[in-house]
C-alpha cells in the first residue's frame, strides 16, 4: 500500500511540513527531510523551486528563487534524494509547477519519482480535467498519488469530481488567497472546513494556506484529517537555517 | 483544418487552461459567459458606439505612396496608431471592461510592460468609473515614466511587481496573485492574446476588429476583400491576432509574423520565442516559451518593451507551428532604423513595436501586384526617449 494512503489510516492527526528543496542551502534537502521525520512530522511536500510560482506567496516565491541561485534543478533534486528511502519513512510528496516537469518528460519523471520512493505529487497549475485526461494512466503506472486543491469557492460538484480523481487526500485551501498570507481562521473559514467536513467525501482533507502555528493546526484539524505547515516553516528555515527543527515542531503540537 | 480555437480552447496542441484551482471559479464564470454576453446586440452596440466615438474607428486604411514606389509592391498600413491611447490595446480594454461590468466586477486589475496596456485600462476604467490596479515590474516602472505619469492622472493606482526580474512576466504573475486573493469582485482585464483560455480567444475576439475594417476598407480600395500579405508584430500578439483573425482560413492570405531578435536570435539576448521557445506552460497557457532546460522561464530582451515576452499566444504558437504562418525576426538595430525610415518617407513616427513590422520589406521579396497590408500598431511618443538615446537626437 503507498505509504499516503497507510498513514492516513492512523488514527492521529497529521502534521506535514512543506519546504523548498535547496533552500535555505542547495544540500540542505536531506537533512532537513530527516530531521522533520525525526521530530514527529507525519509527511514531508518538498518543493520543486519555479521560476514564476503563480499560486505562492512572498515566502516561498523567494525561498524558490533563492533555491534556483543556489543550484537547485529537477535532476539535481533527483540526485540528492536517490538514497532517501534508507533513512526516511514517513510518505514523501513532491510539489511543484507543471513546466518543469513538462521538460523533464512526464513519463520520466513519474519514472524517477517511482525510483526514489516517492509517493505523490502537488502540482498546482495542472488542472484536474487534464490530469483525467492526459496524464492519470501514466501517474498510476508509477504508482503516484496526484494531490488535487480545493478552495472555498469550489463548487460541490467539482468537488465530487475532484474526489473521484482522487486516491491520497484532498489538499483543501483554508481560503481565497496564495501561500502565507493568512492570520489566523474566522468563523467563515470554520463554517467552510465544517461544510467539507460533512460531505464525508471518500478522500480524507488536509488544509493548508494559513497554518502557522499550534492554534492555527489545531483549529483545521478539528475539521480535517491533517493540516500542511509551509511558509512558516520557510520563515523559520530563513530565520534559523536548518537549526531549531525540533523546537519548531514540538511548538505546534 | 481551422487555425481558431477549438471549443475546448486549444489551437492545435496549444492553449488550455493551466490555471491553480483557486483560480478555476473565475476564469470558469468568464468561459461560461464571454461568448453569451460579447453575441448580445445590446454589447454589441456598446462597443461598436464606444470604438466609434471613444477610440475613433474605424482606423483608416493608409496607402503608403512613396514606400510602395520604393519597394516596387502596394503596400497600405493599417493606421492602429491612431487609436485613442495610442496604439490598438484599448480595443480589447473597451471590450473586457464592457464584460467586467455585465458580471458585476466593481475592481478591475491589469499588468503591463511598456504601461501601454495600463494606459488604456486606466483610460477605460476612467470610463467607467471603476476602481484601477495597474501591476507593472519595478524596472519597467523606472524605464517608462511618462506612461506612469499618465496612469496615476487617470486615476489608477500602479503597484510594483518587485519578484523575479521586476518585468512584464512578473507583474503578469502579480495580477494573477491579487486575482487569486480577491475571487469574487475582481476582474482581470489581460492586455494579450496570452494567459489561461477563454483570454487569447476573447482577446482575438475584440482586436479582430484590425482585420474585419481590413476587409472592408480593401474592398473599396483595390475592389477585393483579402490582401496577399497580412504583416504584424508579435510580442504576447494581440495586434497580430486582430490582424490576422479574418484571414486566418483563407489561406491565400499569406501570414507574416514579425519578432524581435533583439541583439540577433543567437545573441543571449532577444525575445524570438518561435525560433528560441520550446513547448511550455506560462500564465496559464501552453505555448512556445522561452525557457532553460530545466523549465525555468528565461527572461527575454527586445529594446521595444512591448515586444518583451518569454511566450507567445497559444494561437501563433499553432500558426508557427504548423507553417501557416511564416515567422521573421528582426534585429533592434532593423527596428530602429525603420522607426527613422516610416517616420521621414510617410511622416509617420511608429512604436518601435511596430518598427519590428516594416522591416520585413526588407527581407522579403514582394511582387508589383500583390497587396500587402502592414499593422501600424501603434504611434512612436511613448519611444521617443528611446530614439532620443539611440540616435543621440
């Protein structure tokens, strides 16, 4: 079974950390990886850096391209992750723009990522409909879980869709923004994780956009079955470099 | 075969909507509905009245006497230049701000290069009377002051992109975060034939008002309705797409497509996507892009900023593509001395834009009888610090 859908089944909530791979330094991926495993965190979203990351906020659009300065390609993250299944367990997702992986060939990266232990993919500009179409054979072939995003303004409809494409959990956007502009949820965004919450879709949810800290994890946790921590994290990795890993985890739950 | 968009919004392998799902609730109510509204007569009336007596249509059809003796061939231009603003971007402003008002939008936001596209939605949304969020890239701001200048007195508000390398592509990425951020109010008015589907297909829509007057004008003129050559510059393309639209299936009608080289195609430093790009998503679209080998978006260079994209429209990626039009580019130095050229044989100072497009008379052989219709796109103030500089005027 891929190691998404088995950790899923656990009965804790899920802790999971996004980072951009080569950042704050270009091999600084692994370890960062092993020491977020070693602390608690339940699954890891490695980014995949992009030049023009439409869906990111100022956090993770810099840390992406600081990672680029600092040398990071899609072969190059191939290559410092080639051995990662030795010393990490926990369920691995890249996720990344669809361009990069255009040029890299879809079929090779699938090929790649199946090599390397990794267990699915974020891609936040390939819409669901093309993914149906074009590419799901090929992800299933690898045995790749693609990670689709709903958002508050997703119509019911689409979201059965989306939950019928599906076989991972369903990355669910706390609200109408990008990445690491939120403080803090309001009753409107409860009444939204409540809404998802009681369609029981087949998928489990993650939320994500806006989780900063133990308050703000386990506002969405009460709703859904994890919840994603990224540019805080970036935040601390700017602030911290790779140090303090531990503190940063133990402080959100 | 067509060379318009299907209904799913590909030209060929090119188009799409690679859009992150935040976005899918507004660019789907635009899918839905820019084909019901833009067929209503009351739309239309509006923009026609408005392209009538704002912009002042139709642009006339200018037989270009002493460079038709010069090269031998008839050669008329398309007088875009003498659109309202400037040049022909407000066509497609007026059109999407009619359409941004029909859906509701009280708050209306743009990106632009050079600031010609800013000009004319600030001027559109003056209009209107409806608030305006001009995104454009921190250098370009410093590079093109008196567009600024002319924004801010129209009432909109001008905001720094200041990620990536502070130009076009990134104050394209801006807009589309703000967008993101405000779903439900707010209006994206994109300036080209680029971006997520139904954009370069509505876009086209609005701009193939060049080529519709083209038909029109040449009936009159030379008693037939479709030229030999149809010749237009490409940046994102919105001028060549309106210039194009008519003649697109009738392939008597040659297409030439004119790109900025630049220092030359091999220089390092040009914006010739068709010979430079490879096959890519960008803003939402698939399309030749301008690209590393590891999919990262490279940043172009032309002198002419309205030329200065990594991409091209998914429609003449496909005209590329399949040889339905024939794609030259033209070096900055050729532009420039066009810009001297048009301005003292026809007493017309072109956009360096537009420059790109003559210097084809040069590099193609035109026989006497043909017809060949030029796009002036656009009019030479905005670049005049810009020819200023380069010919220590």
């Amino acid at each position: 079974m891929n190691r998404i859908n088995q950790k899923l089944q656990e009965t804790k909530k899920i802790l999971s950390i996004y980072f951009s791979a080569g950042y704050p330094n270009l091999n600084d991926t692994v370890q960062i990886i092993q020491d977020l495993e070693k602390n608690g965190v339940d699954m890891i979203e490695i980014g995949l850096p992009f030049s023009d990351p439409l869906a990111d906020g100022p956090t993770i659009q810099a840390s992406s391209t600081q990672a680029l300065h600092n040398g990071m390609t899609t072969q190059v993250l191939f290559d410092q992750l080639k051995d990662i299944r030795k010393t990490v367990a926990i369920p691995l997702v890249i996720m990344g723009y669809f361009n990069p992986m255009l040029q890299y060939g879809i079929e090779n990266f699938c090929q790649k990522c199946a090599e390397i232990g990794i267990d699915g993919l974020i891609i936040p500009d390939l819409p669901v409909d093309v993914y149906a179409d074009e590419y799901k054979a090929t992800f299933e072939k690898y045995g790749l879980k693609n990670i689709f995003l709903i958002t508050p303004q997703t119509s019911v409809e689409r979201i059965h869709f989306i939950d019928s494409v599906s076989d991972g959990f369903i990355y669910m956007v706390s609200s109408a923004s990008v990445t690491g502009s939120q403080t803090g949820f309001g009753s409107a965004q409860e009444e939204y994780f409540k809404r998802i919450a009681d369609m029981n879709l087949k998928n489990p949810q993650v939320i994500g956009f806006g989780i900063n800290n133990k308050e703000t994890f386990n506002q969405a946790t009460q709703f859904a079955k994890g919840a994603i921590i990224g540019s805080a994290f970036i935040q601390h990795l700017t602030e911290n470099s790779t140090g303090k890993i531990e503190e940063f985890v133990k402080a959100i739950r | 075969m067509s060379y318009n968009v299907n209904e799913k919004g590909y030209y060929g392998e090119f188009g799409g909507a690679f859009i992150p799902e935040m976005l899918y609730p507004n660019v789907e109510e635009l899918r839905q509905n820019y084909l019901k509204i833009t067929a209503e007569p009351e739309f239309q009336a509006e923009f026609d009245a408005l392209l009538k007596e704002y912009v002042g249509r139709p642009t006339p059809l200018y037989f270009a006497k002493r460079l038709s003796e010069q090269y031998n061939t008839k050669i008329y231009l398309k007088r875009e230049d003498l659109c309202h603003t400037g040049a022909h971007k407000v066509n497609n402003t007026i059109g999407q701000i009619l359409l941004a008002k029909r859906l509701g939008k009280k708050r209306i936001i743009a990106e632009t290069g050079a600031g010609q596209h800013g000009v004319a939605t600030a001027t559109v949304c003056a209009l209107m009377g409806l608030e305006c969020i001009v995104y454009m890239g921190e250098v370009d701001i410093k590079r093109q002051a008196p567009n600024v200048a002319r924004m801010k007195m129209l009432g909109a508000e001008v905001r720094p992109a200041m990620s990536g390398s502070k130009t076009l592509k990134d104050a394209t990425n801006e807009a589309i975060r703000d967008w993101i951020n405000n779903p439900v109010d707010t209006y994206y008015i994109i300036g080209s034939v680029v971006g997520p589907h139904p954009y370069p297909d509505m876009v086209a829509r609005f701009q193939s008002v060049i080529s519709k007057e083209i038909k029109e004008q040449l009936l009159e003129k030379e008693g037939r309705e479709n030229p030999d050559y149809v010749i237009a510059c490409v940046g994102g393309g919105s001028n060549a797409a309106g210039t194009y639209y008519h003649f697109l299936d009738n392939e008597d009608v040659n297409i030439i497509a004119v790109e900025a080289a630049g220092l030359g195609v091999d220089s390092g430093e040009s914006a010739a996507t068709s010979a430079l790009g490879k096959v890519g998503v960008i803003h939402g679209s698939k399309t030749l892009l301008m690209q590393t080998t590891d999919g990262q978006i490279t940043e172009p260079y032309s002198i002419s900023a309205g030329l200065d994209y990594p991409g091209v429209g998914p429609m003449h990626a496909n005209l590329f593509t399949t040889g339905r039009a024939q794609f030259i580019s033209i070096t900055d130095e050729q532009a420039m001395q066009w810009g001297i050229k048009l301005s003292q044989m026809e007493g017309l100072i072109p956009a360096i834009e537009s420059a790109h497009a003559f210097a084809v008379l040069d590099e193609m052989k035109f026989k006497p009888e043909d017809v060949v219709v030029i796009n002036l796109s656009g009019r030479g103030d905005k670049d005049l610090n810009t020819y200023i500089d380069y010919f220590k005027l």
